[in-house]
C-alpha cells in the first residue's frame, strides 16, 4: 500500500518509515500537517499515519481537510500520537481518523494495525465498483435485477436488502408537486 507518514518528530518518523517500508509498503513522509497535505495531494496514499500534535498544522487539521476533500478513493488514517486519553482520541475519531494508537508502536501492532486498513480499503474498493455498475434507469428508477427483470427500485432493495423500506419518496414527490 501507498502509506503517507506525517511526524514531527525526525526520529519517530524514521523508525515508522522503516517499518512500514520493512512490511513491504511504499512510504512518503512528511514534518507536518501542511506539509503532510502537499504529500497527499502528490501522492494520493491508501493510508494516512499522523501524529495529532504538530507545527503549523496539526494531525486533527490534517485529518479534517483529507475527509473534506471527498476523493473517490477511501483513504484510511490512523492517528499515531504519544497523547493518550479519552479528548485525544474522541478528538481524533471526530475529525475523520480510522484507528488510533499510542506511541511508542511496535512493528506487530502497526502490522495487524495496516492489515485491517486493507481490508477496509479492499470492501470500500468493492463497494465503489459495485455502485458504478449498479442498472438503475434514469428515467423511471426501476432497477434490473440478476434476471435481467426490470423491477420497481423500492422492491429490489426490499428483496435484496431483506428490510422494509417505509417510503422511497422525497416529500415533494408525495404530495405531486415534482416535476
């Protein structure tokens, strides 16, 4: 995977970087959180690793202008920080981040740390793929099912969701004012 890692701290980003590069991930590194958001938009990694607590833009900063920039692919971030408690992670998990640890990280937590990264990226892949292929008609919203049927969308996502679905119908709609 492209792994962005985004620290300060020179020392703590090169042991990371050698992890990671030692797990088999290609590694772009960066000093800060504005620095860090250069590098993503270069690069366009899988995941981001972050530390909260940086110069001139911090990790939560980071966290925030990725989850704004709404890119087509899923990008998973970890915040990796030596703060620890309940504000630091609330505040980590609230502007986007995915996972969080504390420092020191040993390289057999950031490795089953990073195999569930990919395994939310592989389904986040998958379900991109399957909402682009998705036969919905644009004119009358029926849907063509395995069958090659065509079926009311409201029907298909009964069957294949098997949950109810108490009303498919924006409000201007139901009251016959659309167009």
């Amino acid at each position: 995977m492209k792994v962005l890692l985004v620290d300060d701290d020179s020392v703590t980003r090169q042991m990371v970087a050698t992890q990671l590069k030692r797990l088999g991930h290609e590694v772009t590194t960066a000093c800060n959180g504005r620095e860090g958001w250069c590098a993503y938009e270069a690069t366009l990694p899988d995941v981001v690793i972050t530390d909260l607590v940086m110069p001139e833009e911090s990790g939560i900063d980071l966290c925030r202008r990725i989850r704004s920039a709404q890119r087509v692919q899923y990008t998973y971030i970890t915040v990796l920080t030596s703060q620890s408690g309940k504000s630091a992670f609330t505040s980590a998990m609230e502007a986007g981040a995915d996972d969080f640890m504390e420092k020191p990280c040993s390289a057999d937590k950031l490795l089953v740390r990073l195999r569930v990264a990919d395994r939310v990226l592989h389904l986040q892949g998958q379900v991109n793929v399957l909402e682009g292929f998705l036969p919905l008609c644009s004119y009358c919203k029926r849907i063509r099912d395995a069958n090659d049927d065509w079926q009311a969308l409201e029907v298909y996502v009964r069957v294949g969701a098997q949950v109810t679905v108490s009303d498919m119908l924006c409000p201007e709609c139901a009251s016959g004012r659309s167009q």
